[in-house]
C-alpha cells in the first residue's frame, strides 16, 4: 500500500524555491492533501504496527510523534520558516525523550532516513549507558555485530568525548572505543523514491526491528 504520491516530495522541491509563508498559505489545501493528512495516516499505520512488541504504543495518539514542519528559526542565520520534510519520533517514552531509543523517520525528496538509539542522552543517561557496555561488555558485542543490524545500518553512530572519567573506563576504552562516544545512535538512508513505494511500512519495519537488540540492550542500561 502506498501512503504517498508523487506530490510529496514535488511539494518539497518547490517548497525549497519558495520557502515563505505567501507561498505555503497559497498551497495549505494542497499541503493537507499531499502531505499533512498521508504522512499522519503512515504514522499512525507505523505505530500500530510497532504496537506487537510495544503494546504502550496502542494507547498513544500518534499524531504526538510527528515534530512540527516550522522551523526553529529564533537563532538561526537561516529564516526560512519551514522544513523541507516530514518527521516523527515514534517511541513509547515519547517524541521528545531523545535516550531511550525509539524509531526516527523522516521523509523528503533527499531520502528517507530511518533511525534510533540514544540521540541525546543527558549525564546520567550517558554514565549509565557506558557503565552498562562495561558490565555486559559481550552483549554490547552482539548486538552490534547483529548481522540483521550491520546489514542495515552498519555501525553505531555518535559525537565522542576526547576524555572519559575516570581510570577503569579509560582502560576499558582501549578494548571498546565505542565507550568514547556521547551519543549511541544508528541511521540508515534510502532514495527518496521510497517514500512512493508500496513496501515503505514493510520496509521501516524491517529496519527497525534489525536494531531490536541494540533498542533493548539501550533500555536495559538506562533501567
């Protein structure tokens, strides 16, 4: 089933040319019908779907997922006022809990990226996370061999520290270099012709559930 025409992403594309409030009050109808109403409807079918394995996802309004399409432009050199894609952040903790990993889609004549993991942990969150690669050090190993995982999205992904507090730590960091990192996320990129594909849920699916036991062996840690 396909969730999109063509008019997703030809909306965006102009859009890009035209990225001010004239021009999108002029097509707000056809933003509704190309681009508000389908993408909410495929969220929703998303988070029914993510509902087998997360059951607390089946008493959430889906529409809490979707991040808005205006920008944050109060600090920006940037003012154009709209994004050019759609978004969401599927997660039983909810949208803007960025450290328990969750599900990331994004939609645009780019690419659809597919994401998750722990995107911004706070101090707490982040010691938890690198206590809990030490203390289960060979199921962090498999997780992120996971070849369903690798396959799909590679490696693990994140800014990292120059220093890790403490001794034991750094020691442990010359066996896992990964404990250097201060965001534990994956992120997988495919042409923007998927977003008009009839495999597009079957393929975020496929995806997300490739990263299962990394989301798990994340959620675990920070407990």
């Amino acid at each position: 089933m396909a969730f999109f025409n063509e008019d997703f992403n030809r909306f965006f594309i102009e859009l890009a040319a035209n990225n001010h409030k004239d021009w999108f009050d002029e097509n707000r109808e056809r933003y509704h019908n190309s681009i508000k109403n389908p993408f909410e409807n495929f969220v929703a079918a998303l988070s029914a779907k993510m509902a087998v394995d997360e059951p607390e996802l089946a008493n959430m309004d889906s529409r809490k997922f979707i991040f808005r399409i205006n920008r944050d432009i109060r600090f920006a050199k940037d003012k154009s006022p709209y994004k050019l894609n759609r978004s969401a952040a599927i997660s039983k903790y909810g949208r803007k809990n960025t450290a328990n990993a969750g599900l990331y889609i994004q939609l645009g004549p780019e690419n659809v990226v597919i994401a998750g993991g722990a995107y911004q942990p706070n101090r707490e969150e982040l010691q938890a996370l690198r206590e809990g690669i030490i203390n289960r050090h060979h199921a962090f190993e498999k997780v992120i061999s996971h070849e369903p995982f690798v396959s799909k999205f590679g490696e693990i992904r994140g800014e990292e520290n120059k220093r890790l507090p403490g001794k034991e730590m750094t020691e442990f960091a010359k066996k896992q270099p990964l404990l250097y990192k201060k965001q534990f996320y994956y992120w997988a990129e495919l042409p923007p012709e998927m977003v008009t594909d009839n495999r597009l849920l079957e393929t975020v699916i496929a995806y997300h559930n490739a990263a299962k036991p990394f989301r798990e062996f994340v959620e675990n840690s920070l407990r």
